[in-house]
C-alpha cells in the first residue's frame, strides 16, 4: 500500500471531507488523533489536525488530483523557490522582522513530513519543535534561511523619518531578496505575501531578471511562505524576550491584549522609555504616553 501527503488547511477539513463524501463507494471510519478518515473504493483519506491528508492505497491518484485540483495550492515548475513574510507589525511591543527561504526544487520532499502553515494558525511552542525538527531532518544544502530585523527604537526612529510602516517592510524584503538570490542556480519563483500595493513592490525589486515573481493575500498558503512565516515569529519572538529580560516585565504579544495598557503604564513608571520597547504610533501607546 503507498502512502501519499497532500497539506491542506485545517480550516477547510470539513469541506474537503463533504466532497469526498459525494464520491461513489465511500464509508467513514475512526482513526486515533485524526479529524475524520474515510474509505474510498478500497483506498483510504485521512485528514490530521496538524493539516496533514494522508493517501493510502493502490489506486490513490484519482483522489489526490481532485483534491489538489480542489483545495491544493501547486508550486509551479522551478529550480528553486523563495518564500518571504513578516512578523510584528501588528504587535504594540518590538518591532519587525522579515525572514526568507530558498528551496531547491528537489528538496521539497523533505518538508512533507512537516506541519509548515501561517504562524498565526501554529502555536508558538509548535513553531520552536518543527523548525528544530527541519534542522536536524533537512540536509543543510535544501534551504538557504535569511533574516533581516528592526528593533522598536529603530523602528520608530525611521518611522518618523519616513511615516510609512510598509517602506520599512519594503526595505526590509528588499534586503532579504537581495541576498537569497546571490545564491540562486537555474531559475526560480519568488513568493511574496501582498501587504501593500503590488506594483510598489515590484518596484522595489527592479533587481529581479528572469526570475518569476508572485505576488498574492494569503501567501502562506504555498510552503515556502509559510515556513518563512514560521521563522519571522520565531525570531520575533526572541526580540520580545529580550524586552523581558531587559526589563524585568513580561511582555504580551499582539495589539489587544488587555494587559498592554498596565505593562506599558509599569514600564513607563520604571523609568523605561517606551520608544525602545513599543511602536509609539499605535493607539494605546499613545493613549498612555498622553497622560
């Protein structure tokens, strides 16, 4: 019996799970940690929560080009692919990141056994596990990883010179492009998930030659995005625990955390100034930084 894995998002379980019940010959059947399994004409589809749909049978192909053709986001034929994301610019603390991969084309069945999604559907502590897991799993040679960071002072420090916070982020991708394709061999494509007008970016990628560039809402939902995701909010998250370090007080992520209006109240009364730890132009840092 082979075994085949498509990911899928878990969020459209139930749909994908409709579709395959309209099928002929189909009976449901119980598998331990699984959302749902079903048996089709003597093939089986089981569909974890990690987003893992997993084939089993001799004659799986019509069910996996249906769903693929259905749900499935294909990378198209390249020598290589490059995903870039961000993490922090909607957080109150710390500033931003923005972190790129490389993937060889031949490398990509190494990063199947993976859960490799949006770092805003994974948690945290599942993040740190799967990118250890691909470090120690995923020859060294598969992916190129590049980072480029702003801590909160310097975040606001050129936000007031610029007073736009998708120029930072362009520069930032731009910086980060720049060095993932000083290591490109054959041609590829570049992911990029759309947070500003599509042709400012390209602009702002004028370097690029041959290569295709794709632009897309929810670019995530290819894998090299994701797992750059997934890297951007690990290491944001160490930005943030330097604040804690630094400054004795746990730290909340996000923007509407009812803490955020006390921390920021006790790091401002510690004698902390906030422009090093916080985004002074979000609303509730201001809120407080006025009283």
């Amino acid at each position: 019996m082979s075994n085949t894995v498509i990911r899928i998002d878990p969020k459209r379980a139930e749909d994908l799970k409709n579709l395959l019940l309209r099928q002929k010959g189909v009976s449901e059947r119980k598998v331990n940690n699984a959302l749902w399994s079903l048996k089709i004409e003597g093939n089986y589809v089981t569909f974890y929560k990690s987003g893992k749909v997993l084939l089993q049978g001799k004659e799986t192909g019509r069910i996996k080009e249906l769903i693929e053709k259905t749900f499935g986001e294909r990378l198209e034929y390249a020598d290589w692919y490059i995903g870039i994301d961000e993490a922090g610019k909607g957080d109150t603390f710390g500033g931003i990141v923005v972190c790129g991969v490389m993937i060889k084309r031949n490398c990509l069945r190494y990063l199947e056994q993976f859960p490799i999604r949006d770092s805003k559907t994974i948690k945290d502590k599942r993040i740190e596990s799967v990118l250890k897991d691909i470090e120690r799993k995923v020859p060294k040679s598969c992916i190129k990883k590049i980072c480029a960071d702003i801590n909160a002072e310097n975040y606001n420090k050129l936000r007031d010179l610029t007073g736009d916070v998708n120029l930072l982020l362009l520069n930032l991708y731009r910086k980060v492009l720049y060095k993932l394709l000083k290591h490109k061999d054959g041609k590829g494509i570049i992911y990029i998930d759309r947070f500003t007008d599509e042709e400012r970016i390209k602009k702002f990628f004028d370097f690029i030659e041959e290569d295709k560039l794709v632009i897309e809402s929810e670019g995530e939902k290819y894998v090299p995005v994701a797992l750059a995701s997934m890297l951007a909010r690990l290491r944001f998250k160490k930005q943030i625990k330097d604040i804690e370090k630094a400054t004795g007080i746990q730290i909340p992520l996000g923007s509407s955390d009812e803490r955020i209006p006390t921390v920021l109240i006790k790091l401002r009364d510690r004698g902390i100034d906030l422009k090093v730890v916080a985004k002074l132009h979000f609303s509730n840092v201001n809120k407080i930084l006025s009283e």
